[in-house]
C-alpha cells in the first residue's frame, strides 16, 4: 500500500507533465522529460477495456478522497511549505536514484546525486531546504524501470493498476526492486512509513490541482491523455530528455485511433 501511494502520486505527475507549456519544471522534484523529440508512441494496449475500468477507479478515488483532502492541505499550507515537503521526500529518494545511475552507466551522474544527498540533508536541514541545485548539483530522477529500458527491455503492454495508476509490464516490475533499494522499510516502522506516503501523496495532489484540472478539462479523453503522457514521458526519461516544449502536446490532448 504504501508503495501504491507513491505511485498513485507519480501517475499525477506523468499527467500534469503533459502541461509543461506552462511549467518549466515540476513545483518541486526533477525536471519534466523532454518529449520533443520523442516519436508519438505507438499504444500497446491490448487491455483497454480493462484498463479503463480501473482507471475509472483510481479517477473516482482521486476526485471525491484524495482531491478535496488536497484542496484543505494546500489551503492551510503556504506553497513554500510544500515545496519543502517535497524537498524532503525527493531526498529520500537517493538511494533509488544512485543505484540506478550506476546500473545504467551514469557514474558522474550517481556521484552528483551523493553529494546533492550530503549537502541537503546537513545545509538544507534533513533535505526540506534546496542548497544543492544551487551549488550546481541537479536532481535527477531515476528507477529500476528506466534502467530495465536502458537495457533493451521492451516496455511491454500498457497497464493501469488499481491506486498504482498508470505503468506498463517492465516499470511494474521494476517498482519490486526499486522498493528494495529504497532502504527505509528495512529500518523504519511500517506505519511510519505509510503515514509519511500518505502525507506526500496529498502534499504532491496539492501542488497540481489546478494542473490535474486543466488537463481534465483539456483533454477530449482523459484515459488516453494519461496514457499517451505516461507513455511518452518514460520513452524520453530512458533517453535523458528534458525541458519538453509545446510542439508535442497535441498528441497529449486529442489522440487519434483510440
């Protein structure tokens, strides 16, 4: 469960990275992927049917639990104080983007990533504040499903899991070995941990209300813009592709073929 709160949050982000005509980075966290240059993504989806189904699912869920609890978090909390939230987390997040860089080659990029860690984890007080971007050390984002793709592994049907949100065979698996290199259940309380999920999931849901609500009211077909975002998006993360600029979103918005 607790995994499924991350991911449910990443699905979120996949979405809203579709947006970033009006973002030149997420509120907080690594730099949207470039999908400029990506070719539209042919939809391996053989189980449309069933994926509309619970995507229906985690949409329900997310408009009448997770979206009105979000709207009173963010309510509350002054956006600065998000952003911190979200400093922190993506901290902890180190050990899965470290190892991930070795596997896949990127040695001056695993060597950047343990000092970004040092540096906001003493300067930036435990990792809510940011030092390191401006001592020039980036966040970068990693998982063991990009590396897989890095590998030659082909993505496989597209799938959405029920509160996991969007994903497709090899980044569904790649979610096992990534909650084992995160470290933390192995020293932290299991309940601990899920109350911190539960706070990130509705920390990042607040950063993108109106984001999440645009692409909603954007979009002709809700399923097949996340679908082509998420799709899109990981095929440009593999290749190391940032900073995404306008031309793509066409294909976000109103597919074609479904």
């Amino acid at each position: 469960m607790k995994r499924g709160l991350v991911a449910l949050s990443m699905s979120l982000l996949f979405a809203s990275s579709a947006l970033a005509d009006e973002m030149d980075t997420l509120p907080s966290g690594p730099p949207i992927a470039n999908t400029a240059n990506v070719p539209v993504v042919a939809e391996n989806d053989p189980f449309q049917p069933f994926n509309r189904k619970i995507f229906w699912f985690n949409d329900h869920l997310d408009t009448y639990m997770l979206e009105p609890v979000a709207k009173g978090w963010d309510y509350v909390l002054p956006r600065r104080v998000e952003t911190s939230i979200s400093n922190f987390f993506w901290n902890l997040h180190f050990p899965i983007d470290t190892v991930n860089a070795l596997l896949q080659g990127k040695f001056k990029e695993a060597g950047s990533d343990v000092g970004r860690f040092l540096v906001n984890t003493t300067i930036g007080v435990a990792g809510f504040f940011d030092p390191a971007t401006s001592l020039g050390l980036e966040l970068h984002w990693e998982d063991f499903g990009q590396t897989l793709g890095v590998w030659g592994v082909c993505p496989g049907p597209y799938l959405v899991l029920p509160i996991l949100g969007p994903s497709d065979v090899r980044d569904g698996g790649g979610l096992i070995v990534d909650a084992a290199t995160s470290i933390t259940p192995f020293f932290v309380n299991g309940y601990i941990i899920l109350g911190a999920r539960t706070v990130e999931l509705v920390n990042t849901r607040a950063q993108y209300l109106d984001t999440i609500s645009k692409a909603k009211e954007a979009a002709l077909d809700y399923y097949s813009f996340v679908r082509n975002a998420y799709l899109q998006r990981r095929t440009a993360l593999i290749s190391d592709q940032e900073h995404p600029p306008e031309q793509t979103q066409e294909d976000l918005y109103h597919p074609e073929g479904d």
